[in-house]
C-alpha cells in the first residue's frame, strides 16, 4: 500500500483547502481510508475516515461542519476538505488505510491504521 498524501500548504486564518490522498496498488473498495493529524507539540489524533464498503464517512466531533472527506474510487484518490481553518488546524497531514476494519465506527483509535502515508504539512498563519 502507497498513500501520497499532497495539498498542504501556507493558508490564512478563515481559508480553505484541500488535501488529495492517491493510494496506489489497492481498491478503495477494499480499504478504508482516513486521515489523522499531528499538530505541533500533541499526538496524532484521528481527522476522518471514509469507508470501504459506500463511501459513508465519519469527520471528528470537534472538526464537523469545517471538514469533510469524499472519495474518488476511480482516481483511487480520497479528499479531505477543510474550511474555515483557523491556527489550530496546523499540523501535518497523515493519510492512513485499513484493510482490516473497512468501516468508520465512531471512536476508533488511530492504531487502527495499519498503512502511513508520508505527511503533509497545513500551516494556518497570517
């Protein structure tokens, strides 16, 4: 499993943007695929999941209503919309998969990921 995760970037409070995930050598019908954070100083902490079986998908509690995740199974590539960023939303970006538990059960740990993608880093500064 290859996860390249790509979008991030320097944005200014209140902006938007978003990061692509292309996953390579798999079918995202067989995959669940998230996205997990680490912002300056913290641990990782799950963003999102999407899931395998219909593309249903789970955004954190304290993140809905900024964040959403969708998928394009043909470009095997999973986004992650952000809005509305504030300094808070600094981190580097993670793309994860899961072949093993292909849903988005609320409250599944970040250990559940067993593929890592390499991050990309989201600075939300003015």
């Amino acid at each position: 499993v290859q996860l390249q995760a790509s979008g991030g970037g320097l944005v200014h409070p209140g902006g938007s943007l978003i990061l692509s995930c292309v996953a390579s050598g798999i079918s995202l019908d067989y995959f669940a695929i998230g996205w997990v954070r680490q912002r300056p100083g913290k641990g990782r902490e799950g963003v999102s999941c999407i899931s395998a079986r219909d593309g249903s998908s789970s955004i954190a509690y304290s993140l809905k209503g900024r964040f959403t995740t969708t998928r394009d199974k043909t470009k095997r590539t999973v986004y992650l919309h952000m809005n509305e960023l504030g300094a808070e939303d600094t981190a580097v970006y993670y793309c994860v998969a899961d072949s093993i538990q292909t849903g988005c059960p609320i409250g599944s740990p970040v250990a559940r990921w067993g593929s890592w993608g390499l991050g990309t880093q989201l600075t939300v500064s003015s």
